[in-house]
C-alpha cells in the first residue's frame, strides 16, 4: 500500500513517515505542499504517468492551497477522486473540519498526532478503498460482458434487404446500450418474404435476455413455417416455458409478424397488442393501420392469434415500428400515431431524416428503445 503524507512542515512530515515505516507501511512519500502533490499524481508531461496512490495523509493548513482547496481539487479530477483522503489539523474548529469532510475527505486526525489512532484511520480508509477498487473492477468486467452483450444482440440483427421487387430498410436505437426492441426477416424467393418486429417488457439486461431469447426463437419459427399465426403462437408457448423466480414476475413482449406474399399482392399479419403498422398507399389513398389482432406475447395460456389481409399494390409503403417512437410525440396515442404517420411520410426514404428521426428526444426525457422498419413494394401483382 502506497501512503502519500502531504505537509509544509518537514518536522511533521518526518514524524508521520517515520510512525508509518515502523508500523509496516514501507511505501511512504512525501510531498511538501499540494502544488507537489499533484505534480506526483498528475505530471505535466502527457507521456509521463503519475504515482499510484492508495491513501493521502493531507493538512489542512498550507499556504497556497490549503487542504480544503486541495480536496475540492482531487474531487474534480476523475483520475484521483476515488483517493481516500485523511485530513490532519491542529485545529479544534468543526465547522472547517465539516468543510474538509464535505470538500471529499475521507476522515481525519488531530495534531498532535496519536499513533494508534492514527492507524486505526489509516485501515479504515485502506479497506474502504479496497472495497471500492473491487467494486470498480467488477464493474468495469461488466461494462465489458455488457458490451459483448450488445455487440451479439446486434449481431443477429439482419443486413437491410433490397431485392427486385422489395427493398427493407431497419433503423434501430437502444436507451441503454441493450435493447428490448429487436426486428427480423426471412426471405425464402424473390416474392415471399417474412417480417417481424417485437417490443420485449421493460429495459436493460433483463428486456434484452427476453429479446435475445425471442429472437433466436423467431428466426427458427421463421424458416419452419410461413404463417404468422402459427410464429406468434410458438413464441408465446415459448416465452411460456421461462420459469421466473417470483411469481409477481412475468416477462412479455408485444409485436407484429407479417407474411408478404407479392405475387398475389396481400400481406398476412398478426399484430399481437403492438402499436399499429402503418401501410401508406402509393396511389395516394391515405395509410391504413395494422391494428392489433391478439394479446401480448407470453401473458396468457391459451393464445388464439387473429390473422388479418390487406392489399399490396406496387408503390405501397409498410411502417413497422416500436412504441419508443411514439414517445417523441404530445397527444393521446391516435395523435401520436398521426404525427408519426406524417413525418414518415414526408420522410420517404430519406435516410437521414428517419436517422435524425430515431435520434430526436424523447418529449418526457425518459431513454426508450426505438425499432423501425420501412417496406418499400417495388412491384407487386396487384
């Protein structure tokens, strides 16, 4: 452990190091006023590295900087902050005493300084500094697992798709570097597409394990059958089988799974209590909604999935999206669907106006995933 003792007055500094040798503590530095201190911890030279620091002993009265300045000084570096910082004082005043401890001190001493107090202050400092270095490394060993994380949640995202007769585009934001939003598509011919969009329960871990786990079950539904219906029940008779350690807990998602079918010019859908998918109409007709068709997924035993037909006519243009977007809209929920409606409208396919528009905050301020899918229909038989 290394101790950095910080006093103008060499006598005491002498004391101090030499009280801390013979009680084991053989990493003793010294430095004569804070300016030098903080030329030890943080050198001028950008390629020189500052001295590691377990704990300073620092005095409260200096000239220049004193011990208080001193700690403010530490507290805005987020490098040193973490430092434990004893005060040493001759002074009897508590009210400079409270000023040192609210500027970031840890604890402190009075001169005349006793040894076993002293010590006893020092290893209730050390151990809470050791305490706090293995919730740091704990937490940067998750900021890392987190990231893998989201870089294997991103990694089963598909690739945009633009065939002959079809052109997918997906924009995508997660709140919180992990997302319950998640979309996906199978393309089995040039004219049969399936297309998903899913909203899992809550944020964070917890949304985006759901989301992962939905995914991986989606995209096998999705290669074994072409009928929404029949995905949508699969992934509520498998988010059914989750065992949650509380019974008060029950995980679900929302979502909408369409079937296109260009060559007859129909999409089949189940909108499983998802916000409304939006298919604007290239002959300039208005937008019809794709309303819910059934419950959430995962809530309920029995789910029985209405199907519901549309036309596809060349030109047409399908919105699917998650209900973070709404959120960047005032209104009660059919206004907000009307705004998104217009600006998706008047965005078209501009990329960067759905980009800027994934990006726009939220009116509440509150972080939310945001997941939107447009369908372009290139020719369609209809």
């Amino acid at each position: 452990m290394s101790i950095l003792v910080v006093d103008d007055n060499p006598m005491n500094v002498m004391v101090v190091r030499e009280m801390l040798n013979r009680s084991g503590y053989e990493d003793v530095r010294v430095a004569y006023s804070a300016e030098e201190m903080f030329a030890m911890l943080r050198p001028q030279d950008p390629a020189a590295e500052g001295d590691s620091v377990d704990l300073i002993l620092l005095d409260l009265m200096m000239p220049a900087i004193d011990g208080i300045k001193a700690c403010h000084m530490l507290q805005k570096d987020e490098q040193l902050r973490d430092i434990p910082v004893i005060m040493v004082t001759a002074i009897g005043d508590s009210r400079k005493l409270a000023e040192a401890l609210d500027a970031g001190a840890t604890d402190y001493v009075t001169k005349p300084i006793n040894k076993i107090e002293l010590l006893a202050r020092i290893r209730s400092a050390l151990r809470l500094k050791r305490e706090l270095d293995w919730h740091k490394e704990r937490d940067r060993r998750l900021r890392e697992e987190l990231n893998l994380a989201r870089q294997v949640q991103e990694a089963v995202l598909p690739n945009d798709v633009d065939e002959e007769n079809l052109r997918v585009n997906a924009f995508f934001r997660a709140s919180e570097g992990l997302a319950g939003d998640l979309y996906a598509w199978h393309v089995f011919d040039s004219q049969h597409f399936l297309i998903a969009v899913m909203d899992a329960m809550g944020h964070g871990i917890s949304s985006s394990l759901i989301s992962t786990y939905t995914a991986s079950v989606l995209h096998e539904a999705m290669r074994t059958t072409v009928t929404p219906k029949r995905i949508v029940e699969e992934l509520n008779r498998r988010l059914l089988q989750l065992q949650y350690d509380s019974e008060m807990m029950q995980y679900y998602c929302t979502g909408i799974c369409a079937w296109i079918d260009l060559e007859n010019g129909v999409i089949e859908y189940v909108n499983a209590g998802h916000p409304p998918g939006l298919l604007t109409r290239a002959d300039g007709e208005g937008t019809e909604q794709l309303a819910a068709t059934a419950p959430p997924i995962g809530l309920f035993d029995q789910m029985e999935a209405k199907m519901e037909t549309a036309v596809l006519r060349t030109g047409d243009v399908l919105h699917l999206y998650t209900d973070g977007l709404l959120d960047l809209f005032p209104g009660d929920m059919d206004e907000r669907i009307g705004q998104l409606t217009e600006r998706v409208f008047q965005a078209g396919g501009n990329t960067e106006e759905l980009e800027a528009l994934m990006a726009s905050e939220s009116l509440d301020r509150r972080p939310d995933d945001r997941c939107l899918v447009r369908v372009e229909v290139k020719k369609a038989r209809r």
